[in-house]
C-alpha cells in the first residue's frame, strides 16, 4: 500500500498482503490481511504506530523513506509478530529511535526478537508521550488478544490505534470501511477466529473505552473506521450474553447414516421455524464455520464412529470449539455406529471449557430406523423449546 495520509501529520504507511491465505496455519484468509502501521509527525517528535510482518518489512521500509522524517518513537502496541516483527530491522535503520511499550510487551519483544534493554521505554497504563502538538494516550487492554495488549490513543484528532481489537482480515485497497456488509462479515469471522476465547475481558476494556471519546478506529488489520459506532456496536453485541435463534450443526458422514440424521433434524428444525446451519466438516469454510458460533445458541456435533470415537475431523473442530469457547447454551450429540461407540463421551470430555446444558444424545446403530428418526424428531422440538 503507498503512504496514504490520514490527518495533518498522522499517515498510513503499513502493507497490503493480497496473497496471504493463512494465518497461524490455521485461520483461512480469503480476503488476504493488511498490516496496518502508522506514523505520526509532531512539533517536535515523530512516532510509528505498530510495524508489519516481516515478509512485508520492506514496503513499510519504502513508505518511511518516502517521508523521510527522523522516528523517535516506535510504539509497540502488541508483540505478535504480524505487528512486531519489523521493528529489528527499523532500530537498525533509525538508531536512535525507542520502542515505547508496556512491560508485558516489552518481555514478549524481547524473547521473541531479542530487543536489548537500553532500547526500551516502558510506559503506565494511561500514560501519556508528548509529541510537541500532538500527544499519544497508552491504555492497557490485556487479552485483546494477549494479556500484553494495549492500544493508543492520539489527541487532538481522538484517533484509536487498536491493533487487533477491531481488526479484520481483508486486503482491501480503500483505506475505510465503506462496505460495511463486507468489513462486518470479515470482523466477525475475526472476532470469532482471535477474539471469542475473551469475551469477559474484552467487555471489560470495551467498557474502558467508552470512557475514551473516539473519532475513528485505526486498527493492525483491515479498513479504518471514520464513523467509529458500527463497530463499537458489533463488539457490544457479539460480547454480550445474548445469543440467537441459531443451531449450528458441524457434520462428518462417511456411508451417508449420519448425513441421513442431519438432513432429517434439518428440515425438523426448519419446520419448527429455527435457523440452522450445517457445516459439512470434510468441506467446510472454517471462518464461516466459527462466525456462526458467535451468537448460536445450540450446537449439534453429528458424527460417525471411527473405531469406537467420533471421527478425526469431528475431534480436531470440537477441539477447536472448545478453546475458542462460544457462548452456546445448549449442545447435543448425534450419530452413527456399527459396533460400538463411546463417542459422546469422548466429545463431552473434549468440551470441558463450555457452560452448557446437554440435550438427548442420540446413537444410532447402522441406518436411521423410523423409530430412531422419531428421537430426531423429538430432539428438534426440546431445542425448540430451549430457544423459546
Ligand atoms: Fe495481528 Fe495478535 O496479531
């Protein structure tokens, strides 16, 4: 991405990564991600907010030396590396600069890059760093997503750099969120991804915030935010203990017996007027997956047995569910077997992290019998109830 200015004095100069289709081997890019860094010219000292990831070091390199300005200040909001990981080569390139941080952060940088002491200034939980006629504001916003996240926040112009609260991962050559369906899905799907195992204490720090009177939302990742509300409200939202009339159904079928429940409990619910949400696990899109986790109310893991535990896909997804630990209410578990099962044990036990009320496991032996369709029948109308 060139420099982009963003107020008199404060310019974009992070990067783009078009190409990036994953993220900790894990999470699925579609979209790509940026890394978003920013600088910041004062009367009389000059700050870059976050770096970029490594790969991307030297189109944060050409922005800088097209502004040609001296950095005093590197201030490292968050030590992952996606953010920090530039910030060697910079101390190389601006020797004199110091990489202002909070002491939580100040350890992860140091074991990660090996940063020396003398390059450090540690700063309190909102302190402030003058500039000359602009200052900087540290706020301290543990376990957003790591307990050394913070953001900072720039007066006169009330701009909120987040890193990655608030962040999205999309490539996008607008530099603010105009289409908000598309940025919403795509900060859904991030919140769900990074942010969902902290719910509380995301609450917590949105509540710190509400003190704070913000403008725009600059975060590490995706399109700014110049009408701040949109995503304030998401995050209250999604935080909240609210969930909707949703059931989200993860699948694996091998000779098509449980493919065969899940269909049947499908329609069943649709009849009954719920929302649902089938995932085939053996061809799912993860991030749409785990979205819809955000505010279901009711997952149903269906599964076939595989030498007496739930398949493989199914027990990596259930892993995965259960660290990123979505407010669901209520958790039922289908499926098939030939000669015995002890599936629903196994993902109970895979489940521990969740708070929640267990409906009618149903096992099935070989194809589903009328009389076992009836179970499914039966389970569709106690989620019903649930949902009520
Ligand atoms: Fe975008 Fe936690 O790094």
């Amino acid at each position: 991405m060139p420099l982009r200015r963003i107020k008199e004095g404060v310019y974009y100069v992070g990067a783009l990564d078009w190409d990036r289709r994953m993220f900790d081997e894990l999470i699925p890019l579609p979209q790509g991600t940026s890394y978003n860094s920013y600088f910041i010219q004062g009367t009389e000292k000059n700050a870059l907010i976050d770096t970029v990831d490594p790969e991307k070091t030297y189109e944060l390199l050409n922005n800088l030396h097209e502004l040609d300005l001296k950095i005093d200040y590197i201030v490292a909001n968050h030590a992952e590396q996606d953010h920090s990981g530039s910030i060697p080569i910079l101390l190389d390139e601006y020797p004199d600069s110091l990489v202002v941080t909070n002491p939580k952060c100040r350890e992860l940088l140091k074991n990660f890059l090996f940063i020396a002491d003398d390059k450090f200034k540690t700063i309190e939980d909102r302190e402030t760093l003058s500039l000359g006629d602009k200052t900087l504001e540290f706020i301290y916003t543990p376990w957003v997503h790591w307990p050394d996240t913070m953001v900072t926040y720039l007066s006169p112009y009330k701009i909120l750099f987040s890193c990655d609260f608030f962040g999205s991962h999309i490539a996008n050559s607008e530099l603010y969120a105009h289409n908000i369906d598309e940025i919403h899905s795509a900060a859904k799907k991030y919140y769900a991804e990074i942010m969902m195992p902290f719910r509380s204490m995301i609450k917590k720090n949105l509540l710190k915030l509400s003190e704070v009177d913000i403008s725009m939302i600059a975060p590490s990742h995706g399109p700014l935010y110049s009408s701040p509300q949109d995503i304030l409200d998401s995050y209250q939202e999604w935080t909240s203990d609210e969930t909707s009339n949703l059931v989200v159904i993860p699948y694996v079928s091998m000779h098509g017996s449980t493919k065969t429940m899940v269909e049947f409990l499908v329609n069943s619910l649709i009849k009954k007027g719920l929302n649902v949400k089938p995932y085939n696990l053996a061809q799912i899109d993860l991030g749409d997956f785990l979205s819809s986790l955000v505010d279901a109310s009711t997952l149903v893991i269906a599964s076939p047995t595989v030498l007496t535990g739930p398949h493989p896909l199914t027990v990596s997804n259930t892993y995965l569910i259960n660290i990123l630990r979505p407010k669901l209410k209520y958790v039922a578990i289908i499926g098939s077997f030939g000669w015995g099962s002890r599936m629903e044990d196994i993902i109970k036990t895979e489940l521990s992290n969740l708070k929640v009320e267990y409906l009618d496991s149903i096992s099935i032996k070989g194809l589903p019998s009328k009389e076992d369709l009836d179970k499914i029948d039966y389970l569709a109308d106690q989620i019903l109830e649930k949902h009520r």
